[in-house]
C-alpha cells in the first residue's frame, strides 16, 4: 500500500483585508484563513496517485488553531487522516524552523513513500521548504512538477520553465512539489464533507515531536519583517474632457508619468 504525506498550510485569505500583527508577523487569527491554493493542488496530485492503485493520504500541518481548518478541507477533498502540529512556540518561525518542524512530524509519521507540496505558500512565497526537508531527511526532491507519473517506486515530473520543458525521473522515497499546471483541484462534495468529521485526526506539540522551543519561534527565526505599512489608497483618477484634443491631452498625461 502506497502513503503518501502531503504538507499543507493555513494561510490568510487573499480577498480578505491581510496585515501583520504588533510583532511584524502575519495576522493569522484576526483574518479569515483557509488551505493554501498551491497546497489543494498537491492534495489533488495525491489523491489521483492511490486513485490508480491502493494507498492512503496523510495530510500535515503547522500551525495555530485555525491552521486544523486547512486538514478538515483536505479530508473533504478525500484524504485520509490529518496531523495538526500546533504548539504556542512555533509562532513566528520562519521556513528554517518550519521546515524542521515539518521534518521531524514526518519522521514520527514512520513510513511512507511519497511526500508532497505545493510549490510555495500564498502568504510568503518563498517555495524553498519542500527542499529544505527534503534534506533534513536526507531525501531526493523532484520539484515544480506540472505534470506527475507514477509507476511502482519511480516517479517521473515534467517541469515547464520559461524556454524549456525538463523531464525528471527519481525513485524511491521522494519529495515532489507541484505546480498549478497540474490540473484542477477537485471541490469537496457533501458526501466527503460529511465523511471527513469521521477521519482521524492527531494533534501534535513541539515536545511530541522532540522538539525544544530554543529552536524555533520568532526570535530564532533567521529571517524577519523589520517593518510594514498599509498600503495607501487609491487617489482619485484624473478626468481628461475632450474638446478636440482628447488625444493630445491623453499622450500629454502619458508622457509626464514617464509611460511613453
């Protein structure tokens, strides 16, 4: 049987009004969260994989609270079980603690055979901790997948880039990120939302997972928002009334904001 863990995150709402708390990190509580675009289709990836033969998903997160909000739409979508790290000293950690974090939950997991992410979170955007744990765990990563193959214990990704496609082929254990080129995520129906109040779902702290608090957190982190200000708003636009030289008036404009 295949197990397949993916990694996922509970990230502010894009449409929402997004800000940073006192301490320059991001408002997770006051905003409306929900799973991270780029991680559904990771899960999606997933779930298409067992679909072809027998298997399980696994979905992991760290976060606050909130964050077991992103493993319930998970196991809507039809994932298996959920694991929620969640710890008061994990705030304010950034990728190299995360990834850490993240790291050491898989290995208490056990055994599996695949791990998956999306190719960055839409809150920060880095895109670096799948292969940040991919070498805590000493795994090979195969990254930026569009397209995903699985055949027994080989995986082969086809990579778009700007100029080039790449096809990359590993075996074994594998970290793999994918894109969102690789095909819709698929919404949950009522029969898998009322199915997922029944998955299991583990709740770890930093102390399951051997983990001391020294290690992560806001004032370990190794990068961190030195300050921020709210965008300002939009000023009113300007009104060009054409009395027959509309035209001049608009390349006038045009030219004193440097556009031609």
């Amino acid at each position: 049987m295949t197990t397949i863990v993916v990694a996922v995150k509970y990230v502010p709402d894009a449409t929402a009004d997004r800000t940073f708390s006192a301490d320059n990190t991001v408002d997770r509580v006051g905003v409306d969260g929900l799973l991270s675009e780029l991680d559904e289709y990771a899960v999606e990836q997933a779930l298409q994989t067992i679909e072809a033969g027998d298997g399980e998903v696994v979905v992991l997160t760290v976060g606050p609270e909130q964050a077991a909000d992103a493993v319930r739409k998970a196991l809507q979508m039809g994932a298996d079980s959920g694991i929620h790290v969640t710890d008061d000293a994990i705030h304010g950690s950034d990728a190299f603690a995360t990834s850490e974090i993240l790291a050491k939950a898989i290995e208490k997991v056990g055994d599996f055979d695949l791990l998956f992410f999306g190719m960055a979170s839409t809150d920060a955007g880095l895109g670096v901790v799948p292969t940040l744990v991919a070498e805590r765990l000493g795994l090979p990563a195969v990254t930026f997948a569009s397209e995903i193959t699985v055949d027994g214990d080989t995986v082969k990704i086809r990579r778009d880039g700007d100029v080039a496609t790449q096809e990359i082929e590993g075996t074994g254990k594998l970290v793999v990120s994918v894109t969102d080129q690789t095909g819709e995520a698929r919404y949950p129906s009522f029969k898998g939302i009322m199915a997922a109040k029944k998955k299991p779902v583990e709740e770890w702290s930093l102390a399951d997972l051997g983990l001391d608090a020294s290690s992560v957190g806001l004032d370990n982190a190794w990068t961190k928002v030195e300050s921020f200000e709210p965008r300002p708003p939009r000023t009113a636009g300007e009104i060009v009334t054409d009395e027959g030289d509309g035209g001049v008036k608009l390349v006038e404009f045009l030219a004193s904001k440097k556009f031609v």
